[in-house]
C-alpha cells in the first residue's frame, strides 16, 4: 500500500478531532480514536522532518525566507 500524502494525513487527523469533539463516542471509542490520532501526528511530523531536511539540502543547508511570497 502507497505511504498516505501529508494532505491525506492531516485530513485524517481533522477528521478524527471532530469524531472526538463530537462527544457521541463511548470512552473506547474515544481511547481508540486518541490512539488513531497520535499515530497520524507522529507520521505528520516524520514527514514535516523529511521536507525540512531536503529543503536544507537544496539551500546548502541555511533556510532563507522567500522573497516577495504572498
């Protein structure tokens, strides 16, 4: 199975949030969504650290701000 986008995750987090916040999910199903959660955000972040870490290697190591960005 293809490794999930970081678009795909992060709408998979949300996702799991509003279930949370709905409060119509029993404590199981609420431990079992926190758990579902975490293990998106650990993945997000893993790949947040891999972009970073290109980046750096494509700027020689120094991120500079964009100039006229939006």
């Amino acid at each position: 199975m293809a490794e999930k986008s970081f678009e795909e995750r992060l709408a998979a987090l949300e996702e799991t949030v509003k279930k949370m916040e709905s409060g119509k999910l029993s404590l199981e199903e609420t431990l079992a969504a926190y758990e579902s959660g975490v293990k998106e955000a650990d993945e997000l972040k893993k790949q947040l650290d891999t972009a970073e870490k290109r980046m750096l290697e494509l700027s020689g190591g120094e991120l500079k701000p964009m100039e006229n960005a939006p």
